[in-house]
C-alpha cells in the first residue's frame, strides 16, 4: 500500500475513533480514555491504526467488558465509511478479535 494511501487510511480510521469514543462517552469521557492509553500504551489517537493491538489491549483494560461493544461500534463505522467492504469477518460466529478486524480492513485497502 502507498505510503500516501496508509496514511489516508490512518486518518479516516482515526476519525471514526474518535468520533465513536465521543458519540458514547462525550469530549471528557473521550479525553480520559485517550489519556489512560497514551500513558499507560503510548499509543496517541494518531497512532491507533501503527498500534491497533496497543490500542484494543487498553480499551479493554480500560473498558472491561463494555470494549466489545465499542469495538464493534467501530468497526460497523469503518466498514460503513467503506461501501465495498463486505462485513463477512464481523459477522461471523465464533471469537471476536477487533485487532485482527482492524488489520483486515488496513490490508483490503
């Protein structure tokens, strides 16, 4: 993938992150969670897609068991920025790992 088009990418990801984190949990709630994970992950919010397992690792830390739905949130917001993209992996039964989700559509790009 291009350098230009990972970083394109990058950016349009990390906007549906953000925009997810402050739809659910608001500016402040948002800020807490991107606080806790640059200083316990160092993972900043630009750097989500370059640390996608940092990132998952510590929202589910942070999270508990309410990351699963925020991971889903997500992914359904990048699959639906992405018309072309089938939802056959989120769908799927079976274990749920958002990392590997994530990766999947960084790749099919």
């Amino acid at each position: 993938m291009a350098n230009s088009t990972r970083q394109n990418l990058n950016e349009k990801i990390s906007q549906v992150v953000d925009r997810v984190l402050r739809y659910v949990f608001g500016d402040e709630g948002a800020s807490l969670i991107y606080a806790y994970l640059e200083r316990k992950y160092s993972v900043k919010p630009n750097e989500i897609c370059e640390k996608i397992d940092l990132f998952a690792k510590g929202l589910e830390e942070f999270l508990k068991s309410g990351a699963r739905i925020i991971e889903r949130k997500i992914l359904e917001d990048v699959y639906s920025s992405y018309g072309s993209l089938q939802k056959l992996e989120l769908m799927r039964t079976g274990e749920f790992n958002f990392a590997h989700q994530m990766r999947l559509i960084m790749q099919k790009d």
